[in-house]
C-alpha cells in the first residue's frame, strides 16, 4: 500500500481515557479490525496504566495480542514508566510511546515530577528494553506534550521543544511525537516548530505531529505541518474524547476529517474513507452519551469526489 | 488602523438569508455598531432582493442608512440583477456584489439563466452605473459561487472560473470573490485556483475568498488562500446561517474562529476578539433556535494570548 502521510487512530487510547463509560473489549477490538480493513496503518491501542487509574484500559492484554494479530498494522501504546513499558515489552508492542510535558508546571501536575526527572524515568525505559534481548524489536518513542502552549504556562518557547526532542533522540528514542495538548497552536507555530525539528532531526527520525480541535484549527494545523514536511499525524475517529482543560471542548482531530482532507488534496492516506466513516456507528452504539464529531459524517463527502488512494487500492 | 487581511462580515446578508425567523432591525442595527467597534472594516449588510422573496431584507433601507452612518466601515450588499443594484446605488452603498455561479446548472438553479446570460446582466448592473454620475463612487463587485465544486455538477474546472473572473473584469468589476458555496474545497485545490488569479488579475485587484465550512475544512482552505497570496475573507459571526445543500452542516467560516487564527499566526485583523466574541449574545438572544458555532468561544482564549493587532489597538 503506497502512502504519503501515515495517520495513527488514537481514539483507543487518548480517546477512551476520556470517557467514563467503559468501552467493551470485543467493541475496541471490532475498532481495530475494522480500522484495519479501512486501511489504518497504526493504532494506539492502549495505555499501559495500572486498572486502577484508568480502568478503561484493564483488558490491555487482549486488546494488544488482538491487534498484534492483525495484518500490516503497528500497534503502539502508550506507557507512563519503565514499570508500564516492561508489560509492552513482554506482549511485544511494536511501539511504545513515552510522554513527558515541555511544560515543567503540566508534568508537575501530570506525572508529579520534573521535565529532567522524566527525561530520567525515559532512561530507565530504555535500561528495561537493553536488560532483555526480546525487546528490542519494540520502537520505543517519544512524545512531548504542551509542546506548542500550556494552560498553565501559557507560551512555550520552541527551543524548548528542540531541546526535548533532542535528548529524546540521544537516549535512543526511535521517533518524537510534538503534541498540542491543549490545542493552543496556530498555523504559523506549527510551520515554526515543525520546520526547525524536521530540518535538525528528520533525516534520521519521524517527527509525528499531534494536535486537538480545541479553538478550531485542528486540520489548519496539521496542513500547516504537512506543509511544513511532517509525514505523520495522529487523530481520533469522530474526534472522540474531550480535553480535560476545557470541558465544552472537543479532543483529538478528528481521524475522517482529516483523511478527507489529505484525500482531497491529492495526499494519499491509504485509508478508504467510506469505510472508516462506517465505524462511527460502533462508536455511537457503545457511547451513546458521547458526542462525536466531524463534518464530513454531518455534510457527506462531495459529488463524483475522488479520493486520492482509490487508484492505489483498485491496482 | 493596520491591517494584514480585510475581513467581511456576511452574517447580517449570507446567515439570515438562511434564518428563518425575522432579526430584529434594531438587533441588526447594533450588530453593525457593535461590529465596527470591534474593528471589523466591511460588513455585508443586505441583499436587494424583494421583500417577498426574502422577508429577512425589508429592512434594507434602514439598515443601509445605519450601516453607512459608521464611521470606517465599508458597506457591502449582494445584488441578484440591475434592479437591486439601482436600489444600491441610489442608497450610496460602497460595495455591491452581484452574483453567478461557475457551475452551469447551479446558476440554473440558483437564478433560472445561464452563466453567459448572467453575465449580461452584470452588463445591466454596469450601464445602470453609467447612466448616473451620481452612483460612480460605488464598486461594482462580482461573485463566483460554485467556484470550487458543485452538488450538482460536481468538479469545477479552474480554467472556468479564471474565464469567469475576466469577463467580469473586462466588464468592470471592482473585486472578485471566489466562493466555495457547498464547502467542497480543499487546500491544495485552494491555492492552485488562488494562486492562478492572483498571479493573472491580482495586481490590480482584489481576489476576496468566500468558505464555507461544510466539511471541517474552512480554516485550513482560508489559511491556503492566505498563503497564495489573498488578503481579503468572508466569515461570519458563529458561523450563522446553514448550507441548503447540505441540512445538517455549518455554513460560513466562523468569523470568531478565523480572527482567532489569524491574530494567533500573527497576521493584523484589527479586529478586538474579546469585543467580536461579546456580539454573539446578541445573535443568541434574538435566534434562540440557531445553533451557533465556534470553537474559541467554547474553549475560550489561550493563556497569555497576544493578538497580533493588540499592539496597534494600544498605539
């Protein structure tokens, strides 16, 4: 399957960790087969946190051997320690993404310590993955959240972000996830900031963009990145689950929009839209007091539109 | 006041000609003060059609007068032919824009003639100009709706509206708007069909772009039209007034949420968000059943949020 930009569904995971209802397992796992049959090629399947946090991501296990199991998909998770990262090393996660905030006061409010000590609690990822030859087929990667703005900090300074970047990639990180927590960011922003990472670190890394639709410009952002060189973009099917820092807010963007958007402009996704659009209803089934977002869902997709990955897929 | 871009407001004409409940004219009325004490520099106020075509415009004299009474504001009004366009010019108006659609059986549709015959009754509009002196300080505008696709026919050929927007100026149109009427339009397609009009007709005039938001896509098509070189935009407040082609999508960019990203990129609106986003009490109170759109206004504005015309409001 040729692709231009490759889209991960993060629905499963920053999605899910924000609603209250639990998601039942044999529904996450009909999401990612039928994500798959769509064309997903990554999926975020889970958060390696203890039940008691989040009981939402209590079925791990099943939910990654599940995905594991299915054809041309990586399956990436995210982990908050070492503690988290060993169980996605032992079920052989084929990525493994680690998060701290640019922010020092967010990762104070987030993980209880400093952007330095998580740099540290990174480190001790890694010496879990070196102790045991069978991990290191395991990507392990890195995120840095409030990349692009802090509710707390307001503005954060993109030498920051590059520094961060940086000391990911020299304790081996195998790529860097800039994300718009908060979705503070704007277009000029994002082609900043992107542009500088990728010029410094993409010849040799992806540098994954994630952004939220919080104030709107959730795909003008992302447009901004592609433009900006950015391959790699994380979103959530009907832009499920909120934003913590403003409740009447919607999340992640949303996964339909934006492959439209791609597809429109030419850029393959290899994702057939009509087909992702049809996993909504899953989504409505089982959360029926969620609301889901997206306006090619609302408006339908236009007459005698061509998306750009048909001719891939009739080959 | 410095400005990088010229945006307009449509609500008062695009968004209540899809309302169906009459606005109150003293409602309009402050709507267009409060608007240009935000700083906004041009507001489509009417249509000239007949009354019992559109009851929402009875009031056209009225508001035209209050309109004009503003001081730094450029008012606009659409005209479907060269009778509405007497009223205009009899009114003083500083802006009239008449309308066709690129696609043929839209403008079948729309105004029961083809594209050619519409462009004679531009001619109409331009000899009822000449024939009094008294009405040469008006500019004749033109509008090409359907420029970026169509419900009905689908792709439109940007050969076409090229072809449009000359014959408009050979005519004598003052300005041109690109209108993506049914929100098919995409960024890449966006800045092919700008960047070809503003290379051909741009130096000597205005290319103004018209999105609608049907498909999630508003912000990201109006950031493409940035970058290709357009300075002018239509947006409306909370994204009033639907689409009638498609009953359950939004209809015009959200005027908030575009000052928003352009303040945030750094780009001169000279509008004051805080006092823009005040004005949509009044669209609440007077259309209760409207749903109003707007991401900003739900999330509110970043922490330590520096507008880029702040420091000319403060000079």
């Amino acid at each position: 399957m040729e692709r231009d930009v490759i889209l991960r569904e993060v629905g499963l995971r920053d999605g899910l960790q924000m609603v209250k209802s639990i998601f039942p397992t044999e529904a996450k796992k009909k999401w990612i087969s039928d994500a798959v049959s769509a064309g997903m090629p990554e999926i975020e399947v889970c958060s390696f946190v203890p039940a008691h946090v989040v009981p939402q991501f209590q079925d791990h296990q099943e939910i990654v051997e599940h995905a594991l199991a299915q054809p041309d998909l990586t399956v990436s998770a995210l982990i908050p320690n070492a503690k988290g990262a060993e169980r996605g090393f032992q079920l052989g996660v084929h990525k493994l993404n680690f998060v701290l905030s640019a922010s020092e006061t967010h990762n104070q409010k987030n993980v209880k310590c400093s952007t330095e000590e998580s740099l540290a609690r990174f480190d001790q990822v890694m010496e879990v993955q070196r102790s045991n030859p069978d991990y290191a087929n395991t990507a392990v990667c890195g995120g840095v959240s409030t990349a692009l703005g802090c509710t707390m900090e307001g503005e954060i300074p993109p030498a920051r972000v590059m520094w961060l970047i940086e000391e990911y990639l020299k304790r081996g990180a195998a790529e860097v996830a800039i994300a718009d927590t908060v979705g503070y960011a704007n277009p000029a922003q994002v082609k900043n900031v992107f542009r500088q990472a990728i010029d410094r670190f993409g010849k040799d890394t992806t540098i994954v963009a994630h952004f939220h639709d919080t104030r709107g410009l959730g795909l003008a952002n992302a447009l901004a990145a592609y433009e900006a060189g950015c391959r790699a973009f994380d979103a959530s099917l009907a832009g499920l689950g909120g934003c913590p820092f403003a409740p009447m807010a919607t999340g992640n963007v949303v996964m339909d929009d934006l492959v439209f958007m791609f597809e429109a402009m030419g850029v393959k996704t290899g994702i057939d839209l009509d087909r992702l659009l049809e996993i909504r209803g899953l989504l409505s089934e089982n959360l029926p007091d969620e609301p889901l977002h997206g306006m090619v869902a609302k408006a339908g997709q236009p007459k005698g539109f061509r998306p750009a990955s048909h001719a891939v897929a009739a080959e």
